[in-house]
C-alpha cells in the first residue's frame, strides 16, 4: 500500500513537472566608477540700489563613487512559465532591485516587477506591479536606455514631475514604490495585444488608487491626497518591422486630491517615439508633452490657471564597430509654467535645459561588456536638472549651471 501511494506521488510530481514549461533564474550585476559635478553661478551684478555689489563667482559640488546600473540596472529575478494546453500559458514575473556598489539592497522588495499573467491567442492579461507604457517610449528610443549619465533629459525631468504630493514614508535604503507613477505602476491590470498581428503591437494599463472611501462623503477624513492619488490609466500602440520601429504612447497619473476642495491633480503625458536602424548606424527619436493639470469639482470662473507644462524631445544614434557600440544622444526639455503676471509686469523666461551624452561599449562576450560614458547638462532660467551625483547649490545668490558625469564600468548578465 505504501509503495503504491509512493508511486502514486512520484506520479503526481513528474505530471506537475511536465506541465512546467520552464523557471528561470536571471539577473544584471553592473559596476561603474563614476563622477558628477554641478556648477551654479552668480548671475547677479551692479544694480541702481547696489553699485557696489561684488559677484560671488561660481561654487562646484562634486562628488566620486563606486555606483550600480551604469549601463544596465542591477537586478535579480526569477520568472516562469506553465503550459496550461489549448494555447493558454500562466505565468509570474518576480524582479528585485540590487545595490551591487554597496551590498544595501538584495531581495529585499520585487520593485522592478512582480506580476502574474494569463496568456493566449486573445493576448497577455498581466496583473501586479510593472513598468507603465508611457515610460517605454522614453526608455526604447533612447540609446543610454535611461541609465547612467547618459540618461535623457526627457526622463530625468519626468521623474520629479509626476512626483505624488504625498509621497509613501521612506523605506530607508530600500526601493521606494509610493513616490510616483512615472517608471511603474502598482496595483495594475494590464493587457497585451498578441504578438502576430503582422508588426503591431499594443498595451492598455489601469492602476488601482486603493483609498478607502466614505459614504456619506462627509466622513471622509480631511486629508491631502487620501482619495485618488495613485491612480494610473494608460496605452501604447506601435508598429514594429524589420529595422523600423515606431510608437505613441499616453497615461494619466493622478498624484493628488482634495476632497473638500473639490480638487483632482493629474499629470498627464504624451509621446511618440521611433528608431531605424540603417545597419551601419541606428538613429532614434522621441517627443514629448506632459501636463500637471488641477482638475476641479466646481471651478471658481476669475480662479487662475495653475497648469504646467513640460515639453522635451530625444535625438541619438549608435553605431556598430566591431565588438563595440558608439552611443550619442541630444536631448532637450522646456517647462511652461504657466506664470501670471500684473498688467506692466514682464514674466521670467521659463526654465529650460538641454544635454549632449557620448558614450561607448565594448562587448567582451554575449553577457559581459566594458563601458564608458560621458555627460554634460546645461540649464537655463533656473531649471536645475543634473546627470546625478549631487544637487545644486540654488538660492539667492546662485543660479544652477553646468552639470557633467561620466560612468566606467562592467555589466555581467546571467
């Protein structure tokens, strides 16, 4: 009886097996020596009311570190596949940020990615945390792939943009996933176009707020941001083909309510996207417009219009030598602030900035490379964008600059 129940397990176990198509364990470990610098400058001169006044100069903040995901992010995940018959497949996605440099963070949190999907015929519905499909666009089309100093003005200023008004409390040395809803998402439902449908491809994504809501309204708690912020709503369609590439994506993040004011603050973002690849050179390119618009319940009509603007666009290329990669981009952001000013009163210039990166990677196999790459900022009219490292020192006296960087680094893949 014994030996039967025990073949009856092996069985059961082998059948389990079989039906598991395949479990994956992958992961990046990226290592760079990398150096930022960012220099404000006294504009300020002699006026009518300070005929004396004594320029400051210019003060550097520099800094020198042994950073992570110089060229591809540091990561750790498992994913895996089960063949359920029919043409339908289950399947999880588990993927952890790591801090390779200093050893902080392991498998500490699945901040990357952590879904579970069903998939057939009819598509992918995917369910969990993952990357939102405003975010591909900025990431695909740009050469630096969004990491490191090269990383393009176009996502380095929509990062602090779409910021929640209130954030999550800090996780100390953690990956932090209530700040924004920029890179990824939580709480989504997410659905795939499936992949034959002759180079189109498409995604839809709704991220639950999860508040807790009250009837009657009254009830409800007078608290910034208890009620919608959170919230996520967006798509991408393109057409892919041969060395042709091309996508336009949308999203609304809701980062911040007031109930009782009646008010709903949405930063809503468009861009399109594309890449041809020629052969001996590969060219991409992105525009973009996001809007932090207030939405309000019952507008006052003289109320002013508090809407901002950002606009940016990406140009770059990369050229195959040999074992290697030649990697450049010219990127580019204007924000509009929308400033209201007295009849004989002129607007201050609105903020703006553009970045040149230059960057090259040296294959050493299919899974490991050298890299290096350099950057450098300019900001005008007060904007305050750097390439990393340290902010600027901004007040009275002192306008930020310059910022530049540079990364030299491994990445192993496994």
């Amino acid at each position: 009886m014994k030996k039967s129940l025990v073949a009856l397990a092996a069985l059961a176990v082998a059948g389990v097996a079989s039906a598991q198509s395949s479990v994956t364990l992958f992961g990046v470990v990226d290592a760079s020596i990398s150096g930022y610098s960012s220099t404000s400058r006294d504009l300020n001169g002699a006026t009518f009311l300070d005929p004396f006044y004594v320029n400051q100069g210019s003060v550097k903040r520099s800094q020198r570190v042994l950073a992570n995901s110089g060229y591809n992010s540091s990561r750790l995940g498992f994913r895996g596949t089960e063949d359920l018959g029919g043409g339908l497949a289950a399947s999880f996605w588990l993927e952890a940020p790591i801090s390779n440099d200093n050893g902080q963070e392991g498998i500490a949190t699945f901040a990357r990615r952590s879904t579970v999907s069903l998939s057939g015929g009819f598509g992918e519905i995917r369910l969990g945390r993952d990357y939102t499909p405003t975010f591909w666009n900025d990431t695909v089309f740009d050469p630096f792939g969004t990491n490191g100093v090269g990383t393009n003005l176009i996502s380095t200023a929509n990062g602090s943009f779409g910021a929640f008004g209130t954030p999550a409390a800090s996780t100390a040395g953690f990956t932090n996933v209530g700040n924004s809803n920029y890179v990824r998402a939580s709480n989504t439902v997410g659905y795939f176009l499936p992949p034959n449908l002759g180079g189109f491809y498409g995604q839809v994504m709704y991220g639950f707020s999860e508040k807790t809501k009250y009837s009657p309204g009254l009830s409800t708690p007078d608290v910034e941001n208890s009620q919608r912020q959170g919230r996520y709503v967006g798509g991408r369609f393109g057409y892919a083909n041969g060395p042709l590439d091309v996508a336009l994506a949308y999203g609304s993040s809701t980062v911040g309510d007031d109930y009782y004011l009646g008010t709903t603050n949405k930063v809503n973002t468009l861009n399109l996207g594309a890449s041809y690849d020629f052969g001996p050179v590969k060219l991409f390119g992105e525009i973009s417009q996001a809007k932090n618009k207030t939405d309000f319940e019952n507008r006052d009509f003289f109320a002013t219009n508090t809407d901002t603007k950002l606009k940016g666009y990406l140009i770059g290329v990369t050229v195959p030598v040999g074992a290697g990669l030649i990697r450049a981009s010219y990127s580019s952001v204007k924000y509009d602030l929308n400033q209201t000013v007295g009849l004989f009163e002129v607007a201050d210039p609105d903020p703006k900035a553009n970045k040149i990166a230059l960057g090259y990677v040296h294959n050493l196999s299919k899974r490991t490379a050298l890299y290096a790459t350099i950057a450098r900022v300019s900001n005008k009219n007060g904007a305050a964008l750097t390439v990393g490292g340290p902010a600027f020192l901004s007040n009275g006296t002192f306008t930020p600059k310059n910022s530049t960087g540079y990364d030299f680094g491994i990445r192993h893949a496994f």
